[in-house]
C-alpha cells in the first residue's frame, strides 16, 4: 500500500478576485445536524489481499445513542457484495480510526470520556473476537508500526511504566502478550523503525535541544548521530528501501522543510530529493510493493504534489480524468497496489469515496459522505493575504456568504488552534455552516503557525496575546477596510490555542468584537502549563522557550493571561468546555467564568462531561453548534 509519513508538531491576496456577489438567491438554510452529524457510512480501508471493504457507520447497540463502529463486506473485484457485517459495539464513544492487521484482523484505538488515554485493541473480522492489547488503566498507547511482513504482531508504544514517557513494546494481536522491543531512559519523545519493523531510530529532547539516536539493529547499543536545538527540525520519515540510509524532513541550515536522504556513516551531509521555496513540505509517500519513492506533499494556497514515479503520476493523472474538479487523495490500498480507495472533495463539499481498480481501469463510489447537502448551495473558500502592522505577509481563508452581496457583513473570525499548525484550503463544516447562515469566515494563519518555514514560525515565540494576536486584529481590520465587515457586527470564535486568542480578542481588543465563543480554550498560561498531561513533561522547558517561563517571563505571561484580566471584558461571551480534557484543564474556563459572575456579567457556559479536548459525541455536538447559532445569531444578527 502507498505508505505516507507527515511531519507534526507539538494564498493569493484577495485583491484582484472579484468580490461581486453570486448571481443566484441565498441558498436554502440547511439542517444544522446535516452539517455535522457522522457520515453514514466513511472511513474505508481495503483489507491486504483486496477481498474486503472495512468502513464505519453509526450503530445504535442496545438502545444506546448511535456511535460510529467497524463493519466489514465482501469484495467481488471492486464491487461490494452480500450485507455488511458489524465487528464492534462501543456505545459510549465513536471510534475515530481503524485499519487493517493482514487481512483477517482490524486494529482500532478507544478513548475513554476523552481523557485521551486510548487503548489499542483487535478485533478478527471473521469471529468477531475484540481482545484489548493495552489493557491498562490511565494509559496511554499507540501503534508505532503494523509490522505488515508480520501476521502476528505490531509494535505499540506506551507509558504504563512511567506516565512521562513512552515504551515499545512488540504485541501478539491475537492474545495481547507483548515483549519490551525498546526502554525508554527517559528522554526519547518519538522512535522510527525500518522497513523490517525494527526499531533503529529514536528522537530525545532535554527541553531545548534534540539529538538523533541511531543504531544498525535491535541488538545494538543507540549512539548519537545528530544533535540540534529545538528550532531545527531533522525529522526521520522512513528508511531508504535497503535499510541503510533513511529519509528526513530537515530544516537544518535552511528556512524551509525539505526532503533529504541521510547517511548514518555522514551524518553531517544531507542528499537534497526535494524542497519549494514557498512553504514546508508536509510529507512524502512511497511504494512498499514496487519499493520507490512516490511523491512529496505540501500545501500553498491548496494541497499540492511533487511526483517521483511514472506510475504514481499516471495513477493520480487517471483519477483527474474520471473526477474532473476535486482534489484527490488515496486513502489506502491493498497489498498488492492494484487497488485503491480514492477520497475526492474540494472546499464545498467532503466529497466521495471510491474503488479505483487499476488493472481494470474502473471506479466505483462508495459512499457520499454528506449527501444531504448540495455542493452547489455551499460557499467558494478563498486563499487570501494581508500585511501585519509590522510587514509580515498573513495568509489564510476567506468564505463569503453565497449569493448574498460582499458588503457590510456580519462576520466571524476564526482562529486556528494549535498553535502551531496552520488552516488549510478545503471542506470545512463549521465555515460551511457558518457561511450557510450569512456570515462571512476568515481563517487567517498568522506567525507562530507551521508550514510557512522556521523564520514565520519563531516570529511568533513569546508572542502569546501580542504580536500573534496583533495579526488577527490586523485581519479583521483589512476585512473592514475592503468594506466586507459591518465593523458592528464581527464576532470570534475559536477552540484550544484559537480560544485563548478568542479570549485574548475580547480582553485586550474589547471594542472590536460583538460576541465571542471559547472553546477548550487557555486562559491563564500560568495554570495551563501546571496542568499539562504528564507525558507533556519532557517538553515543557521548550514550551517556556516558546510561550514563556513563569519566572523569567512571569510578568509578560501576567499581562497576556486573558483570566487575569477578566474585569475588562464586556463583550458578550459563550464558553465550552470537556470536563475529561487533558491539555486544557476545566479550570482554564471554569477562572474565565467565575470572574464574570462575580461581577455580575453572565457568560454562557456549556461543560460536558463525556468529553476532552473538543466535542466528540453526536448528541454533544449538536447542544453546541445550536447553542453557538443562537448565540451569534442574537447579537451579531446576520
């Protein structure tokens, strides 16, 4: 199957795009819950030897509320044949991901209340067994590689033996015994294995500088092959295919993330495969049956593509004939690479899924994931730019109401969370949704956010509330003088980093928004960091170097704490918050909200308790996205 390893990470300017308004009426306004309930059937993947379909789809067990759950069908060629079959029977969560162990068992990940300590767990599509393979309370575990050459195991980290950090351990998927592969000493944040699964690479980090572990096999000792501070990144994607060299994406004496091979034995020289002077690449792909490399990803204004292989690029070059105006994506293959599912969207709808058989040259849909809304009653995303008050060029997103005249707008700003990461071109429900009720959306990536290369990115280090939030203020501003925004009606709304800079938005800027919602929002970055999950713990002295020291920066982190300002927000404010979440503790909302009642300002506050960082469950979505129209439907009035 196509393998595709990406980075993580703890446009065009508008002038000149013709703003006139579409010549047809409003759309129609649609069901709230079709924008954001689950597909009815999504996610599929192709088992190895191509013989069955695996998707999700809601299921109801036992009268419970519905949650998404695996099923399996027969294959003929590319065709599904005889009913589905349902392998699990979670009722109070939905499972978020799943996918193929061989052909006869399905590996999916199970999160409790939110709380982010997921379980890794089989289950065999032909009996129906489900065995828990972490079965471990308060911990957290992942895959780390399926071992595809394996029928018998899988590599999984987790932290059962010290919560800070993470262990490898080599796990029978048919009775869960597991063998310790790598210990962590107590500093690695991220291993990387070979082609034969064999754990031959590991990242370590005292806070502020990161050093590349490496050894030739599982039987040697690790030694030290490259050491760089945080702010350089030399980040393994994947081996060369005879074991020996591997694939990174480095940064190291450059500004932008480009993809290069290394030499264990010249750790110092990188062979150069690919970069663009624009923006970071994101990751590359390869071959495991033909044993190329395929392509590198990266996204501009859009996703983009660099093709290594003939094959690949005669592949995506066919799709494109037969799915004329959406961008594509191969979401999964059989082994034997003849085929493939095939997701095709573009930034008005999440699109269709397909069968793409290669041999035979023939697709079959799947499945449209949200069929209940029309492509053609959606709005156009626009890539777009401005400048910061300090000259940085701020790109990001532009989604104008259709049919309705781009003029004196309400509006809702929506900054991403993150912070470091970056909003990109394509379907989105909550824009989507927004847009359908009048409002305009702008999504702006300002500095601090990944992907526009290591200078923009330190541009936003200790910017917390001050210059990362002067690029929003900035935006909504151009938004007012290219006449788009009632200056009256704008509101923000954000989640996780994109609520503290709702939060920042209303406390220090409280002239120039009209509502605000908060969602999982930081408030007060003193307590934030005191309350990070502890496997957080390895990294938190580079988090003081890029938001700041409670010591050092004990006065700057004091003027930029929404929380401790609280007496000066007037703006009218809606909060939500998961009562389970690990990253941004209940009490970042609960300080905002006991501060405004205390003075007698109401602020509308939603906890769920079956919830974490964001809100996962049907029925908890829907309280919140109704909550949130009323809310900036009243006072922004679109």
């Amino acid at each position: 199957m196509f393998s595709f390893m990406k980075r993580t990470v703890l446009a065009a300017s508008i002038l000149g795009i013709s703003l006139g308004a579409d010549a047809a009426q409003p759309p129609q306004v649609y069901p709230l819950k079709d924008f954001f309930r689950n597909p009815e059937r999504g996610f599929f993947r192709l088992a190895d030897d191509g013989k069955t379909l695996g998707f999700m789809q809601p299921a109801s067990v036992d009268g419970q509320p519905a949650r998404m759950n695996i099923y399996v069908q027969p294959l003929e060629g590319s065709k599904p044949v005889g009913e589905p079959r349902r392998l699990t029977a979670e009722t109070a969560r939905d499972i978020s991901n799943f996918f193929w162990k061989g052909s006869d068992v399905v590996l999916y990940q199970k999160d409790f209340g939110g709380d982010e300590n997921f379980h890794v767990l089989a289950v065999n599509a032909k009996t129906g067994q489900i065995t828990d393979l972490t079965p471990y309370d308060g911990v957290r575990a992942g895959i780390e590689d399926d071992l595809e050459d394996d029928p018998d195991h899988v590599l999984i980290s987790h932290n059962r033996r010290d919560p800070q950090v993470f262990d490898v351990y080599r796990v029978n998927v048919h009775t869960g015994q597991s063998v310790l592969v790598a210990q962590n000493p107590g500093n690695v944040v991220g291993w990387q294995t070979d082609h034969a699964g064999k754990v031959r690479a590991a990242i370590t980090s005292d806070g502020l500088n990161t050093t590349l572990l490496y050894r030739d096999d599982e039987n040697a000792e690790f030694r030290p092959l490259i050491t760089t501070d945080y702010r350089s990144s030399v980040s393994p994607t994947f081996f060369t295919f005879d074991n020996r060299k591997f694939y990174a994406l480095s940064n190291r004496g450059r500004d932008k993330l480009a993809l290069v091979v290394i030499d264990p034995a010249l750790p110092d020289i990188e062979e150069e495969i690919y970069k663009t002077d624009e923006v970071d690449l994101d990751g590359a792909a390869f071959s495991r049956k033909r044993q190329v490399l395929t392509l590198a990803a990266y996204q501009t204004d859009k996703p983009q593509y660099k093709f290594f292989d003939a094959q690949t690029e005669q592949l995506f070059a066919r799709l494109r004939q037969k799915l004329p105006g959406y961008d594509l994506a191969i979401q999964g293959s059989n082994r034997n690479e003849d085929k493939f599912i095939v997701a095709a969207y573009n930034d008005r709808t999440p699109g269709s899924r397909y069968i793409y058989d290669s041999g035979a040259d023939t697709l079959g849909k799947l499945a449209d994931i949200n069929p209940a809304i029309p492509e053609s009653a959606m709005s156009e995303v626009r890539p777009i730019s401005y400048r910061s008050r300090d000259g940085l060029t701020i790109h990001g997103y532009l989604t104008l109401p259709a049919g309705r005249e781009p003029r004196n707008l309400a509006c809702v700003v929506n900054p991403h969370g993150g912070p470091w990461a970056r909003d990109g071109w394509g379907y989105n429900p909550e824009v989507q949704f927004l847009a359908n009720r009048g409002f305009c959306v702008l999504q702006m990536n300002f500095r601090g956010s990944t992907g526009y290369g290591r200078q923009f990115w330190e541009a936003g280090f200790g910017q917390w509330g001050l210059k990362m939030q002067d690029d929003i203020t900035d935006g909504v501003k151009w938004l007012v003088e290219q006449g788009i925004a009632d200056p009256k009606r704008i509101g923000i709304y954000g989640g996780s980093y994109g609520g503290y800079a709702t939060l920042a938005g209303v406390t220090f800027t409280p002239d120039l928004y009209a509502a605000a919602v908060d969602y999982v929002g930081v408030s007060n970055l003193f307590t934030f960091m005191n309350t990070i999950p502890p496997y957080w713990k390895p990294l938190l002295a580079k988090m003081h170097d890029m938001v700041g020291d409670p010591e050092r920066d004990k006065a700057r982190l004091a003027a930029t704490s929404p929380a401790l300002h609280a007496d000066r927000i007037e703006t009218p404010l809606f909060i939500a918050q998961g009562a389970k979440d690990p990253r941004v503790n209940k009490d970042e909302s609960d300080q905002v909200v006991k501060a405004l009642r205390a003075r007698g300002v109401e602020v509308e506050y939603m906890v769920k308790d079956n919830e974490g960082h964001g809100f996962h469950n049907d029925e908890n979505k829907f309280e919140f996205y109704e909550a949130m129209e009323k809310f900036l439907t009243t006072h922004l009035k679109p």
